[in-house]
C-alpha cells in the first residue's frame, strides 16, 4: 500500500493513538489532533520512535471552534497534499453525570453536542476540499449509545450516524467513501474516567455475547479497514463492533 496522509483526531489517547498506530504500522504519514499539547506531543513521539521520525505531527486545537478548525485546516494543508483519510474520532461524555434542573440538562445536551457534533462536523466539512479524489476516505466514530443512550451523549452520536449518511452520498460520485463506526464498551481508554469501578466495567461486560471487553486496538483493525482500498465499495454504512450486544443493529 503506498504511504499515505491520514488525519486522527483525538489521536492522542485511547481509541485514537491505536488508530493512529494500526496506520503508522503501514508506513503512513499522520497528523494528530486534540486539546491537549503535552498528550499529542507525546503520543508524537512514541510514534516516530517506532515508526520513524516523519510518522507523526500533531496540532492542538478545540475542534469545536471554528476559528480554531481554521487553524487545523491551513496547518495540515500548508503543503498542498491531498488527506487520504480522515478518522473524526474527537469526543466523549462532558455532559454532568446527574442532569436535576432544566438549566442542567441544557448544559449538557449543549456540551455533549459541541464535543462530539461539532468536533466531528467543522473538521470534516473543513478538509472535504482537501480530501483526495477518488479515493479518499472519511470515518466518523459513532458508539453503541446511539441506540440506546444515554440520552445527550447517544442523541450526539446519533447524529453523526446521520451526518455520516448525507455525507456518503454528497461525495460518493467524487470517489469518497464516508462510513461510522460504532464501538460498544471499550477498556483501556480514558472514557469512563472515575467511572471505570470494577462493578461497572463488569456490568458492561456482561452485555456482550462474548463475556469480552472492546480493546481500543480491535477498533483501530476495523477503522483502518474501513479507510483501507480494499473497502471502496463500503460507503454511507454503520459498522458496530460490541461483542453482539447490539446484536447488528
């Protein structure tokens, strides 16, 4: 496979530094996006230790801001190529844990869509004229909560299943694809947070078929095929990966 450019967001941590792995490992070219400078600087650097010093770059930013996605854009397009993938992975569950009032529940719906909507919206919409043709590719990450809540956090993710169907089909006859793929509980990650007791990762557990935990690495393996040339007629799907706790829907 020749190299090529790919563009992670929350690439620093979790789900998105094993994407980011799975395509160093092929020899691509990364840029890494997120928040937090020290986290992309590091992740950075483990992967250019171990993939060479020109695997990664990375540019910290608050994707939800336009201004601030203006900035992404131009520093990953100073140099005229093209992005031959983008992996919208940026987001999580900022919304409180206790929604008791109107003004809170408010809040949340706002915060849970501006990090996981806009984060994934502004980016794409951002390098769509930068994304190669034919033969780009555009994944969005999506969860199982999309059917089946919590409600700010699932009615964010359900959204970008949404987008990700307009999407397929405005730039299908350019050569693009554009898929969603939605992890149900993944370890290892920084998700969950105080959460992650041993109680609740066994009662998430427990609603897979398999008695198995996501690994964030088994998502990577999907993320990459789902980019990968092999996939180009794969385009405007939601592929879950949950261990049959959603059982395919």
């Amino acid at each position: 496979m020749a190299q090529r450019r790919v563009v992670v967001s929350g690439g620093g941590t979790g789900i998105g530094l094993a994407t980011a792995e799975a395509f160093a490992a092929d020899g691509d070219r990364l840029v890494l996006l997120g928040r937090r400078e020290e986290v992309l600087r590091k992740a950075a650097d483990t992967l250019n230790s171990r993939f060479g010093e020109s695997a990664a770059t990375w540019c910290a930013a608050d994707l939800s801001d336009p201004e601030q996605v203006g900035t992404v854009r131009d520093f990953i397009t100073a140099d005229e190529a093209p992005v031959d993938v983008l992996v919208a992975n940026a987001g999580g569950n900022v919304a409180a844990a206790h929604d008791v009032t109107v003004v809170s529940v408010a809040d949340g719906y706002r915060r849970n869509f501006d990090a996981n909507v806009l984060t994934a919206v502004l980016l794409t919409e951002a390098l769509l004229p930068h994304i190669r043709r034919p033969g780009g590719r555009i994944v969005q990450l999506s969860s199982i909560a999309s059917l089946r809540g919590p409600g700010s956090y699932g009615g964010s993710k359900a959204w970008i299943n949404t987008y990700t169907y307009d999407l397929a089909q405005r730039v299908g006859p350019e050569g693009i694809t554009v898929n969603a793929v939605a992890p149900g509980f993944v370890g290892d990650t920084e998700f969950f947070g105080d959460r992650a007791t041993p109680e609740f990762v066994a009662s998430r557990v427990a609603q897979s078929l398999t008695g198995q935990p996501g690994h964030p690495s088994e998502i990577a393996a999907a993320v990459r095929y789902v980019a990968s040339p092999e996939a180009a007629y794969l385009t405007g799907q939601l592929l879950h990966i949950n261990g049959g706790a959603a059982l395919g829907r």
